[in-house]
C-alpha cells in the first residue's frame, strides 16, 4: 500500500512543504512515483518519517537525525530503544521542571516574594543550588515540609534577620575559638544550645539528636565544611563538637 505527499502530511501532522524539504535533502525519499510523478510513500518511509519526526521532537538537527537514521549497524529495534531513552529522560526532565513550578506557585499563593536578585542579595548566593538534592534526601521528613512551609511565607526582610542572626551566632563561636575554649566547654555549649534554638524558631522543630546529625553533616560533607571554615579554618569541625557535646548533655 502506498501513501501520496498529501496523506502523508495528513497522518504524521506535517507539512506537504516539509516532506518536500525532507525529499530534497535526502532526508526520507518516498519509495516510489506514480505514473505522473507524483510522490509515493510506502509503509518503510512512515516508519522512517516518525523516527524524524521523534529525533525532531527531541532537538536533534536534522543532519544529525540523518546520521543516525542512515547508521548501517543500527537496525530499527536499536533507534526504537535509544528514542525510548531518550524521551524518558525528556519525561524525567519535564517532570522535576514540572513540581519545580508547583513548588513555585504554591509559594506565591503563600504570600514569598523573594526575587533571585533578592536571594543572591541576601545570601551572597543561589539557596536554590542544591534544592533538588535536599528535596531527595529529607523530603519525606516533617522538619523539610515544616521548612518549606515557613520559608514560603518569609520576605526578604526575614532572610535578612534570619541570616544576621546566625551570622551573629558564628561570630560568637568564632570568638570563643580563638579564646582558647574547648568546643566541649560550657560556654561552646551554651552557645550550641542558641544555635539549636535558632533553627527551631525560623526553620523548623530540631530536637538535640537531629541537632547533632546536623553537626556531623558539617564534618563529613566538604560542601558544609568549606563554607563554614570560610568564617575562620577550623570552625566546622568546632561548631561539630559544640553541638554533639551540647546534645550529649541533654541526653
């Protein structure tokens, strides 16, 4: 069975216009003629086309979807599977985009109004660099949606109190270091105690045990401990025993 230009065209959504570009370069060339020499297409070139049409779909140019389509040791299992891949990283892809803008609704609705330029203002850089990767490895815990519930509603006003704030704690800590005190000391203690609290008010409930898991992530996870140890060398692994020590106390 053949197919003229025109149901072709009708069937894969395409112009008449494009199958003739298609042609011209060599791209899918219809099976045969009619009498008159029109263009027919037989069953091999619509397989051919809805590859094109897929690796077109995808991005690929189209000397490139060329090449793979004219590949001699490709057979059409071989561009079925590697399409199948494809499109379901694509899906992958579109659906983190897809609850990144859920996300970004629902904080709308909650009243942020945080703009990137604010964020970068406030924090001296993108809090959003490592999202996906929180989001993976807490969110199914209550403190990441109590977290994500509270930042919602903050302004820009509110990071910048939140951010002082701890930035006030580490200067404390700071301070203590280079007097000599021990991070087992009460007063590293006390201070860690602060640092426990400040994270219950503005981000979410954090008992000592958690605390303390936290503490260790700024030893073990180099990302934590180089930006910590910007402040002062040394001050990661400080804050780590405060507030194992602190949490210690409390049993």
């Amino acid at each position: 069975m053949s197919y003229s230009v025109g149901q072709v065209a009708g069937l894969a959504n395409v112009t008449v216009r494009t199958l003739h570009h298609y042609d011209e370069i060599g791209l899918l060339r219809p099976g045969a003629r009619s009498a008159a020499g029109h263009r027919r297409y037989d069953d091999a070139d619509l397989d051919r086309l809805q590859s094109i049409l897929f690796y077109r779909e995808l991005g690929f140019p189209l000397d490139e979807v060329a090449v793979l389509l004219d590949d001699p040791d490709a057979d059409p299992q071989a561009h079925l599977r590697r399409q199948h891949t494809l499109l379901t990283g694509q899906i992958e892809q579109l659906e983190k985009m897809a609850a990144a803008v859920e996300r970004a609704m629902e904080a709308r609705k909650m009243g942020i109004n945080l703009t990137p330029e604010e964020k970068f203002e406030v924090f001296g850089g993108d809090p959003d660099q490592y999202a996906d990767e929180v989001e993976e490895r807490w969110g199914n815990t209550e403190a990441y949606r109590e977290s994500q519930r509270r930042a919602a509603t903050y302004t820009k006003e509110d990071w910048q109190r939140i951010k002082a704030e701890g930035d006030a704690i580490n200067d404390r800590f700071i301070a203590l270091m280079e007097s000599g005190a021990a991070a087992e000391s009460g007063a590293a203690m006390d201070l860690a105690e602060e640092h426990r609290q400040w994270m219950c008010r503005n981000h979410y409930d954090c008992p000592h045990r958690l605390h303390a898991c936290i503490g260790e992530m700024y030893v073990t996870d180099h990302r934590f401990t180089e930006n910590i140890d910007k402040a002062k060398p040394g001050l990661a692994a400080y804050l780590r025993g405060a507030i194992v020590a602190n949490a210690e106390r409390h049993g």
